[in-house]
C-alpha cells in the first residue's frame, strides 16, 4: 500500500469536537489525546467520549468537560499558544494546534477590525479551542496520515445569536477562515433548515491547515463518525474516511 489518507467527509458540517471525533472512531488514539489534555495542567478541564445515535447512524461524541472555575471569562490567542506549547504531544502536533489557533484569531481579528492581540475567545471557549485543536492533531497524529483531504463545506444562511448579539450564518470569522484556507463550499442539503450554524470557526481552522480539497482517489481501509451536539432532519456526523493510495 502507499501513503496513507485522510478524508474528511463533512456531511452535516464541521466542528472540532466532531472532527477530533470521528478520527478517534476512525482508529486514533484516545488514550493519547486524553494525556495530551491532562498534559496541560489545568484541574477541571477533562475529554471523554461516548457511543451515540444521530438518526439511524452510530457516532462517537468527543465531549470537552470543563469545571466552572477552571474556564476563563477571557482568553486570548498568547494564553492558548502557550497551553499548546506545553502539552506533551508530538512536535507536528503542537505546532499544527498553534497554527489551528492562529487561524480562529487571525479570522476573529478580521471580522472585528481589531488587532491579533486584542481577541478574545469568549464565543468559543478557550479551553474548548485547545481541547478541540490539541485533541485533533493527536488523533491524526496516531493515525499516521501522509495527507489529508477534506470535501467541501455545507454552509447555510439566516441568523445564529452570539454573544455580539445576532449574527449572519455563515458566522462571519468561519467565513473569514474558510476564505483564507481556500476550501470549496456548498449549499447545505435542503432538509437542514436555515439558522443552523454547521461550520465552526475551530472546524473550518483544522481542515484550512490541515486538508486539501477533493477526493483522491484511495483504497479504503476504516471509517470514523463523528457526532455534532445538535439533533438535525439529517445525521449531524461528520465522516473519516481513512486509505491509502496504490
């Protein structure tokens, strides 16, 4: 067999903890992710996931469990770096959750007109972004892949209210990443209705650093699936697909 893919199959969207979960199901290692977490440091932030259902599919859920004074009101792109810069993780896979991050606050920045420095990652959670990110690349990290690919992104419109109040779907810093990672997009599937937020700014970050566009041609080895928090007229899952070239 040759190099080993990738494939990120975004059926109902993309968020970090259906990403790092579906890589998980597809074979990476949880153990390795959840000692990568305790790595930091931070009493009260632990990742754990859980069988679940989206309609008549079996998933995996990556849950992020924070205690309420471990989470900070604020964090910025700085305090997150360093977090990653600590864990013990592959030197790829710290590096590659620092650029996820750089990218949510290059987006964030952006949008707001204001400078890098000046973000802050309320909307998302902090450490809900490092869980996500950090998490990710551990996963993929174990599974050995030599690229990844990724098929585009559903988008949806309306309005999702924020903490800045009612904002336009796409959320505008998702836009901002995806536009920035040139990744291809597609009208959502009509069944899903408008108002959904299915792409995340911590999801649109992981494929813009880590994925090509298009399917390549593969030889299929595994599947991975991983679940979305929300029940939608579709199964909200995110799909792996793992192979190898040759």
């Amino acid at each position: 067999m040759g190099e080993r893919i990738v494939y990120f199959d975004p059926v109902a969207g993309a968020a970090g903890d259906m990403i790092t979960a579906a890589l998980i199901d597809a074979g990476g290692d949880l153990a390795a992710v959840q000692a990568a977490i305790a790595s930091l440091g931070i009493a009260g932030l632990r990742v754990r996931t859980a069988p679940v259902m989206k309609g008549a599919l079996g998933a995996l859920k990556y849950i992020v469990e924070v205690d309420a004074t471990a989470q900070p009101e604020h964090m910025g792109p700085d305090e997150l770096l360093a977090l990653a810069a600590r864990a013990e993780a592959s030197a790829w896979a710290r590096e590659r959750a620092a650029a996820i991050i750089e990218r949510v606050a290059a987006g964030e920045a952006a949008v707001h007109r204001v400078a890098r420095d000046a973000v802050h990652f309320h909307e998302l959670g902090g450490l809900d972004t490092i869980a996500d990110a950090l998490g990710a690349m551990v996963a993929l990290d174990a599974l050995g892949a030599a690229r990844c690919h990724t098929g585009p992104l559903p988008m949806t419109g309306g309005t999702w209210g924020m903490t800045h109040g009612l904002m336009p779907l796409p959320a505008p810093a998702t836009l901002a990443i995806i536009a920035q990672g040139r990744l291809a997009v597609v009208a959502a599937p009509p069944a899903i209705p408008r108002g959904k937020e299915l792409v995340t700014p911590t999801g649109a970050a992981i494929l813009a650093e880590i994925a090509h566009p298009h399917l390549p041609q593969m030889t299929l080895e595994r599947i991975g699936y991983g679940a979305g928090t929300r029940d939608l007229p579709i199964p909200n899952v995110l799909r792996v697909w793992v192979g190898a070239t040759g």
